[in-house]
C-alpha cells in the first residue's frame, strides 16, 4: 500500500529537532550572550565540510549575507558535532559576544522598539551556494524568530 511513497527520516536529526538547513541564534541569557552557527549535515557534505574542520565566518552588506569557508588562518573556529553519536549529527560554532561580531539582538530591538533576548536567522529559500572544492557556504540570512522576556514572536521578515 505505501511501498511506492518516498519516507524522509526525522527521528535522526538531532535534538533540536531543527530541519533547519543553516540557522544562526543570538541569545543572550542575562549571563552570557553568544551566538551559535548551525550547519546540517546535508549543508556540510554540499559545501565540502567535514566534523573538525577549521573555519572562518564573514559577513556582508550589513550582515544580511554570511559565507563559512575553510581556512586555517588566526582566529578560525572549529566546526563541532552537535550529536556526537549521530553520524548524521548537524555541525555547530559557538561564539561568545564581542565586539566585532554582528549585533542581531540589538538591531532587532532597535528596529521593533523592543528588548530580545534571542533571535534566530536561517538561510532565505534560494540563496544558498555551495562551493565543495574550496569548502565554502554563502547564504542570505531570514529572520525566523525573535523572543523577549517570555514570549516568543515567529517572523518570516528577509534581513
């Protein structure tokens, strides 16, 4: 009866349960604000990563496009297993808030005239590139998500 449907698995995506395919989070949780790169699996094999990787992240016109590239250059960052029994586990890159870093959190609070404590960023439907023969991603960022103090706003707003 069901023999010719094409099942995809989502019991092996993790624990975030994101199908996210990029996703960018500014949290700030009043004692540390960070902000974390998720990569799934299928974006790391499009774009040529493996777990361990040394990469470098860049931004442009304004923040709204990012590009991860291998490098082994000062001041790259090691992409993680989010899962570390999952061989189909997402990669992550944990960065806590400095200066330099792109300030999402205050740009959305500047633009709503409201305090956030965490937003989220994925990638805009078709503005992906792949390039597995330098190990390089480029995407356009999309707001998904923005949460003030006990409340949780979905958006779906380009950057």
């Amino acid at each position: 009866m069901f023999d010719n449907l094409d099942f995809k698995t989502v019991t092996s995506v993790g624990r975030s349960g994101s199908n996210d395919l990029i996703s960018i989070t500014h949290n700030d949780s009043g004692s540390k604000s960070e902000l974390m790169f998720r990569l799934s699996k299928e974006v790391m094999d499009k774009a040529g990563f493996e777990y361990k990787d040394k990469v470098i992240i860049q931004f442009a016109q304004e923040d709204s496009i990012c590009r991860i590239l291998k490098s082994d250059e000062q001041g790259s960052v090691t992409l993680s297993k989010q899962v570390q029994k999952n061989p189909l586990s997402a990669s992550i890159i944990r960065l806590t808030f400095k200066y330099g870093l792109p300030n999402f959190l205050e740009r959305e609070s500047k633009r709503d005239s409201k305090e956030y404590k965490k937003v989220k960023y994925v990638h805009e439907d078709e503005k992906i590139q792949y390039d597995s023969n330098i190990g390089q991603l480029t995407f356009k960022l999309k707001l998904e998500e923005k949460e003030e103090k006990g409340d949780i706003a979905k958006e779906n707003e380009e950057v």
